[in-house]
C-alpha cells in the first residue's frame, strides 16, 4: 500500500508508487493523502484530503488485503500525520517504508512546517525503514551533510534515534557518482550507481516504492535497497 499524494504530471506521489509496485512484480493498493496540480516543472495547487477520508481508505484497504508492506511519501499536514499514524498503529504491516517527504524538486513545500514535529514523534518511531534525501537527512538531523562520512553518521543519527533502518540518497551530491547509504542492524552499506544528468522528478518516490515492493516480496534489506537502486538507474538510463 501506498499512502502519498497524487501527482496529475504521473511522474511522482501515488502514480509512481502504482506504476513502480506494477513493474516489480507486486499488487498495489493505494490511500491518497492529497490531490496535487502539478507538472515536473511546477507545483499549482494542493488539496489535502480529510483526515477522516484517508483513515477511512486504510481501513478499507486493511479490512479486504493481507498486506505484506506499506510506504509513506506526501502527508502535508500534521493532522494527516496522525491519522495514518494512528491507523497504522491499528493495522501493523511487516514493513512500513516512510519516506518522509518534505519538498518536491521544482521548490513547492510538500509538508508544513508545523507538520515536521508530527512526523517525527507519531510517524517515524513506527517506521521500520526511513528514505530521506539529503535535504531531508539534514532535516531531521539538524545540520548540514557534505561528506560521504557525513552521509553514513546522518544514517546511523536517524536510524538508531528512531529505532530503524535508514537509507540516506546522495542523488543531491555533487561527483559523478550517486552513493546512497543504509544504516541497518549496527552495519553501514553503500551504493553507488553512475550519476545521470536528466532532470526530472519522482525518483525518490520510485526509489521507496521500489523498495517496499521488494521487501513486500520477502528480499532481505539490504538486497532489496540495492535492487531498488538498480531499477531506478535503469528508469533513468531509458530516459537519457
């Protein structure tokens, strides 16, 4: 399942999660979490669903599937923030992905900013698995990232502060490498991947809903953050 925002471009939000679940082998459900007017250039508009509406799409979901692993992406508001959290703590699923997304490429806001205290005191303690990007990474640790060890202490900071595995994406880093590092059970893994330049957006979103099609498949963590590095490339490569 995926709980996330719809993006009308198809690029990112809910149509990435579907599209990514569909391309590895896995059933996708979905609770939107907003409606967005938006294009890989800009974001127009956003309209949050009522709290009350996304629980009462859980639930639905919930009540008929057996769900092997859900991700989070846009929840935009605090109140959205609770009510997932509250519903997930009523139906527990074997992995819950949270990517806990804050900005969308082209600029536009994607959580308000009184909504960031939500999220890490309802939502993420319950994630098994965290995705920030760097911005994000930064975020929620309170200072800047610009290393490669600064990337592999920022995982660990998230992961062991909420009790979870944490993969921080360096697609923000400048090189022509892309190294993404996981902080998992006490260990640190990289991966690394040719940069490509293309500009466009979603690939966070594809990157999560990859990984929490895999995990939903039974591959182990880190197998799993790997391949679902590997299959964004390869999205990617096509585009070039």
């Amino acid at each position: 399942m995926t709980i996330a925002g719809s993006d009308s471009g198809g690029g990112a939000g809910n149509q990435a999660d579907l599209k990514t679940f569909t391309a590895l082998g896995a059933f996708g459900t979905s609770a939107i979490t907003c409606l967005t007017a938006q294009n890989p250039a800009e974001v127009r508009g956003i309209q949050a669903v009522t709290p009350a509406m996304v629980t009462l799409q859980m639930e639905t979901i919930c009540a008929f599937f057996r769900l092997a692993a859900a991700k989070t992406g846009m929840l935009y508001s605090a109140a959205i923030i609770t009510a997932v959290a509250r519903t997930i703590k009523r139906r527990p699923v074997p992995w819950l992905v949270v990517d806990p997304v804050m900005i969308a490429t082209s600029g536009a806001r994607l959580l308000r900013q009184d909504a960031i205290s939500a999220l890490c005191n309802r939502l993420l303690p319950l994630a098994d698995v965290v995705t920030p990007n760097l911005p994000e990474a930064e975020a929620l640790c309170g200072h800047t990232i610009g290393t490669l060890r600064d990337m592999e202490s920022a995982a660990r900071e998230i992961g062991v502060r909420y009790r979870a595995a944490c993969v921080v994406k360096g697609g923000h880093r400048p090189g022509q490498t892309a190294t993404d590092v996981l902080y998992h059970s006490g260990r640190i893994y990289s991966f690394r991947s040719t940069r490509l330049r293309i500009a466009t957006h979603g690939t966070g979103c594809m990157f999560s809903a990859a990984l929490t099609a895999l995990l939903a498949r039974g591959y182990a963590l880190p197998a799993a953050v790997r391949e679902a590095k590997h299959y964004v490339h390869g999205v990617l490569k096509k585009m070039t």
